[in-house]
C-alpha cells in the first residue's frame, strides 16, 4: 500500500489497471510500472527502465529479464522514498522512449 501511494502521489495523473492479474500503472495509455507480490517480496517493475540513468544500477534488479528491471522490497523499511519518488520521475520522462533502448 505505501508504494501505491508513493506512486499515485507523484503521478497524480497515472491510471491504475490490472494487466496479467498485476495492478500496472499507464500514464497516456503507456505502461509505466507494474508491482507484482512475491512470497517473500515486492517487485516494482519498470518497462522503460532501458533509459533510466546508470546511477539506478545499484537499485534496480534485472534478474533472467532481458529488458524491465525493477525495485525489489523485502520490507516495509527496505524502501528508500527518495530513490523510489525520483526513479519515477525519471520514467515519467522517458515513457514516450520505446521500450528497448537503440543505439
């Protein structure tokens, strides 16, 4: 829950659905984040996250995924709301970019 009010919060004008049984958050009818809950964790994956910013490296988790990566939280006190807030700053930025970075 604080997630989704972090989230709708900073983009007010983000439009929650529900795609593949996940809640996914569009802005313009592009996808923006989706939160998927695990057993043992929260992940935040973000589809444009091929343009954010190296310095979200150390953050941000790709796992076996190819292209979205994502914030994984394991508690509630593992959320850094800064880092959260600007990661989605930045995808509201790029949410226009494709969703593989070319070239």
């Amino acid at each position: 829950m604080h997630l989704q009010v972090l989230i709708e919060h900073t983009l007010p004008e983000a439009d929650l659905l529900y795609k593949w049984r996940m809640p996914c958050y569009y802005m313009d009818k592009r996808p923006i984040c989706y939160i998927n809950k695990t057993k043992d964790y929260v992940d935040i994956g973000f589809w444009h996250s091929a343009h954010l910013s190296k310095k979200w490296d150390t953050y941000l988790v790709s796992e076996k995924r190819k292209v979205v990566k994502s914030l994984r939280y394991k508690m509630l006190d593992d959320i850094d709301d800064a880092v959260f807030i600007a990661i989605l700053k930045e995808v509201e930025g790029v949410k226009e970019k494709g969703f593989y970075k070319k070239g």
